[in-house]
C-alpha cells in the first residue's frame, strides 16, 4: 500500500527554500482545514486530503515558476495592516512603510483634522495604512487603473476604512475633480527607467509594468507629481514622494524648481536614500 506523505515529508522533499514551502503549506492548512501555522510542527504526522493536495502541489509548481508569494496567497502584510494583493497591483513594499510614517508624523503634528491625498494607490496600501492609524484623516487615494482601484476598494471595505478614505479615477491631479487643498500629499510612482534590468528579474516580472516603469528615464512621473503639487498642497503644507535608490539628487532638484522648502532626504532601513519630502511655503 503507498502511503501518502506528511506534512514533515512534504516539507523536507520539497524543491522551494525551507521558508517558502512552509509559508505556503501554512496557508494550505489555513485555507483547507482553518488551521494555525503552529500545526506545522504540532501535526506534522497529517496527510492532506485530495483538494489541499492539488493545491500544495499547484502553489509549488507556480512559485517554481517564479509568481511572487504575496500573489500566491493573495495578501501582503503593510504597516499594521494587511491588504489584498492581485496581478493587476504593484505588491506593497517595507521601504514605503516610511511614506507612510513620514505622513503620520505630520499628521500627529498638525494635531486635527487632516485632508490627506495618496496618488497612485494601487493596492490602497498607503492610504489605507495611513487612515487606519490617523482616525482624524480623511484620505483621497488616485489609481489611473480601474483594476488597481478595485482591489484598494475592496481593502477598504475589508478595513473597515471606507468611510475614511475616498477612491478617484485618473491620471495624478487629472483624478480630482474639485479644487481641495491638501496637508499632505504622498506618492509612490512609477519609477523604473523603461528597459532597467530589474524589470525582468523575480518578482518584478509579474507585477504590472504600468505600476513599476515611467516607460522613459524614470523621473517623468515624479516630475509631473511635483510639478503639480502648487495647485492641490496648503501652503505649510508637506509632500513626500518615494524614488529610486539613485535618484535622490533629482528629485531634490525637481522640489527645488518647484520652489518648496525644508527639502530633506530620507533614507529606508537599508540605508538607500528613498524619499524626498518638501513644504510649500507659507
Ligand atoms: N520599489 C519598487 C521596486 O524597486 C518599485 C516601485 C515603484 O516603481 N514605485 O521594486
């Protein structure tokens, strides 16, 4: 009689780094029988059944094949929350988790009712992480994407932030259709120069193109972000924009033709200078 392996078994045969099988047999379990990830190693004589079987030999063979693990499970954690990720969204990164601390610093100053605008949300995961710890924020989150917008909605409903954070269809401030003031303005653009090799390695190559590449240097949307940021910020009031690991000069010199002030450098916990945040004179 064959025996069908167990969960030790299926772990110790399997082709992924030792961490990647077990995040994805974890969820296995989650998903088939509700089980927590410490069943693991608390049952790891179980043998699954047919359909959990299929699916751990499906999840397998496609992070084989490269797909990123936040699409495998559908869900990528951000700050303090977790969000619903799909193909049509850029994956959240923790280096964009300083954006959003950086928002909640000024926020935390301004000490009121904040309005506050995140363009090119994607997932919703700066919005959403920076509405469900600022209570008295009210968030505008752009996608020109119908499918990104989607998916940041429906985090927003599973969230339970909703009534906090408003969605707009469009290309940056062509989203916005009435002349608000912003406190804040924060943005993680598209900024891989078109035909960058990164484009074509690991995760990258599953996300959309439209969400990573300006398809030209690199700076064209975050010029256009800045270039713009006149008409919609309150004058005091702060953008903050996430960039390349190089290019930090250039953005700097994008704020400074834009005339704001206090310009500063902030750097992710690698160490690469990541945002650039400016305010707007008084
Ligand atoms: N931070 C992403 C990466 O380097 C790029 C995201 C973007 O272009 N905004 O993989």
């Amino acid at each position: 009689m064959s025996s069908s392996p167990s969960l030790r078994l299926l772990l110790s045969d399997c082709v992924l780094p030792a961490n990647e099988a077990r995040i994805l047999l974890a969820h296995v379990l989650e998903k088939h029988y509700q089980l927590p990830r410490s069943a693991l190693l608390s049952r790891d004589d179980m043998v699954l059944n047919e359909a959990a079987s299929t699916d751990w030999e499906a999840l397998v063979s496609r992070r084989t094949n490269g797909d990123p693990i936040a699409y495998l499970l559908g869900k990528k954690g951000f700050h303090n929350i977790e969000l619903l990720v799909a193909p049509g969204v850029l994956i959240p990164r923790p280096e964009t988790e300083l954006l959003v601390d950086i928002a909640l610093g000024e926020i935390a100053k301004l000490n009121q009712p904040t309005l506050i605008l995140d363009l090119g949300t994607g997932s919703g995961a700066i919005a959403l992480a920076i509405a469900s710890a600022a209570p008295l924020a009210t968030v505008i989150a752009t996608d020109q994407s119908p499918e990104a917008l989607g998916i940041a909605r429906q985090n927003a409903q599973l969230l339970d932030l909703h009534n906090q954070v408003e969605f707009a269809q469009g290309s940056w401030y062509e989203a916005l259709d009435n002349r608000s003031l912003f406190d804040v303005i924060v943005s993680n653009p598209p900024y891989i120069a078109n035909l960058d090799p990164h484009l074509t390695q690991g995760d990258l190559r599953f996300e959309p193109l439209s969400a990573l590449t300006d398809y030209a240097s690199g700076l064209s949307c975050l010029e256009a972000i800045i270039a713009g940021v006149d008409q919609c910020l309150k004058p005091g009031g702060l953008i903050a924009v996430e960039h390349g690991f190089d290019q930090s000069e250039a953005v700097v010199q994008l704020m400074q033709v834009a005339h704001l002030i206090d310009i500063q450098v902030h750097l992710d916990l690698a160490g690469h200078s990541r945002v650039v945040s400016g305010r707007k004179s008084l």
